[in-house]
C-alpha cells in the first residue's frame, strides 16, 4: 500500500459509518464498471428462486451453525 493510500485510509477512517458505507458503495462501483450491468437482477431472481423452492418444500434448509462447523473442521 502506497502513502497516499495510507493516508487516505487514515482520513476515511474519520468518516461516520454512513459516509463510509457510501464512499465503499462508490469505490466498488468503480471497479464494476462496464461489467455484468444484470448481475443484481440475475441475483435476485435466483434469491427468489431458492425461496420459491424452499417455500414448497423443494429443497431444504441447513442451520447455518452446522454450515459454519462443517467449515472450521474441514481446516
């Protein structure tokens, strides 16, 4: 990491939560341009997708602790 960078960190570091939040917002934006101009929609529709399924019973539910146990014992 440069200065500069450091030096901006140390200032944004400043900020309230909020304006954090919005200056991320604005940074990540910046990377993603020109890219995948539907990939929030592509996400929501299959967010709604799984819900649909797991609402009729299509498909099934795992606790997240045992997601987050399976993780930490595979390593």
């Amino acid at each position: 990491m440069t200065q500069y960078v450091r030096k901006i960190e140390a200032e944004a570091v400043q900020l309230s939560k909020k304006d954090r939040a919005e200056l991320v917002r604005r940074l990540i934006a910046t990377l993603d341009q020109g890219h995948d101009f539907d990939a929030e929609q592509v996400w929501l529709d299959e967010a709604e997708r799984r819900l649909s399924s797991y609402q009729k019973g299509d498909s099934k539910s795992i606790p997240a602790e045992n997601v987050f146990d399976a993780l930490l014992s595979s390593h």
